[in-house]
C-alpha cells in the first residue's frame, strides 16, 4: 500500500504484480513531462516521457498517462521486478525552456 | 556516449575552503544544469547554461558560482558553504531548446558535505 508522512511516500508491491505510481504536477502550462528512476547513491535514470498532445504513452514495461485536466502524471509498471526497487521521481517543464521542476517522488518497495 | 561524467564523487570541505564540481558531457548538449538534491527530497534547480550562457538562476546564493568554459564542460565554484548545503550536486545537461522538449541526461552526483 501508500504511505505518506515524514519521510517519501512509499508504495510496496510483491515482485510480479503491476505497479502505478502517481504525481500530481503543479504548473497548467508545462507541456512536457519526464519520469526518471533514482537509485540509492545515483544520480536520476531516464525511463519513459510523454508531451501535452498525448495522454499516453508506452515503453518497455512502462506506460505513462497524463490527465491535463486535473494535472496527474502516472506510471505503470508491468510484472515489477526488485531491480524496480528505487525512488520514482516526476518532472515537468515547458517545451521550448530548459527547466525541469520536479515533484516529490515516491519510494518503490518490490518485495521477492 | 550518454553518459554525464561528475567529480569528485565525494567531497568534505571546510566553511572555509573553495572548492570545485565538475561536470563533463560528449552528447553534444547545448543546455547543462546543476541541480542540488537533500536526502529524501526531489533535485531542487540551481542554474541553467545554454549555448554556454548562463540562462537560468534561480536565486542561488552567490556562495555557489558556476562557470561554463566550453560546451561540454561545467563547474560549479564553492566558497565559503555552510553545513546545511551538505548534500547531493548533480550535474545534467540536455539537447537544448531548439529541439525542444528532449530530457535531461543525469550525472551520478557529488556527495558534498560541508564540516
């Protein structure tokens, strides 16, 4: 299940099950939008991004929704392994600007 | 190549010391970005160099200087830090506007801690 508090909101899944980790991003305007994974002791991975005239995409394993109207960004992961253990981080900008802003992320615990 | 190449990986320094981050990439990136990440927090934007200007501050305190002397190579110059901007610098860099919306590509940060 989710927890929220003190520390990240974490989200614990049995290794096989599908996962959705979701964000709510903060500017109307953004129009682009990134979902990096971040391992403990490393710097944020690239995993899957999705522009305003979409409402989804899918990667490998991966699938991104966006929701432009209430501003909610999710990511599934299919059939999640323990090497999905890690920090799930949103970030949004606008096209033509290099600025990434990035929400508040979300502790992925695959459990084997 | 995608990588973006950060050193050192850790560095202790004094309130008093002056101290250098750097930051390489040869993805041919025209916009470089350091971000600063506390524990259990998102990166938070520090700066932005595009076409190796300086095009984004976002009210950085002047104890942190950054220098961008070509296009794949970015600095960033500590002098007198305080404690609490122990944390994690990283560096990232993107293909720029003009191709418009590509995603940034992350070092593997500088684990900083000021004593």
């Amino acid at each position: 299940g989710e927890s929220v508090g003190l520390h990240l909101p974490t989200l614990s899944v049995q290794e096989g099950d599908n996962s959705i980790i979701n964000c709510a991003y903060s500017n109307s305007a953004s129009d682009y939008f990134i979902w990096y994974k971040q391992e403990s002791g490393k710097g944020p991975q690239f995993i899957i991004d999705i522009r305003s005239n979409m409402d989804k995409r899918q990667g490998q394993r991966v699938t991104v929704l966006l929701n432009k109207t209430v501003k909610h960004l999710s990511l599934q992961i299919a059939a999640t392994q323990p090497g999905d253990s890690a920090v799930y981080f949103c970030a949004e900008s606008l096209y033509n600007f290099n600025k990434f802003y990035f929400g508040s992320g979300t502790k992925l615990n695959v459990k084997p | 190549d995608t990588e973006v190449t950060q050193t050192p990986k850790h560095l202790v320094m004094g309130m008093t010391n002056k101290k250098s981050l750097k930051c390489e990439q040869h993805m041919g990136h025209r916009a470089m970005y350091w971000y600063k990440q506390k524990a259990k927090k998102p990166p938070e934007l520090m700066f932005v160099y595009s076409y190796e200007k300086l095009s984004i501050n976002e009210s950085v305190p002047s104890r942190f200087s950054p220098e961008c002397p070509n296009s794949s190579l970015l600095n960033l110059h500590l002098h007198a830090l305080q404690p609490e901007d122990s944390a994690l610098y990283l560096c990232a860099s993107s293909q720029g506007i003009e191709v418009g919306g590509s995603e940034a590509f992350f070092g593997q940060g500088t684990r900083l801690t000021v004593v």
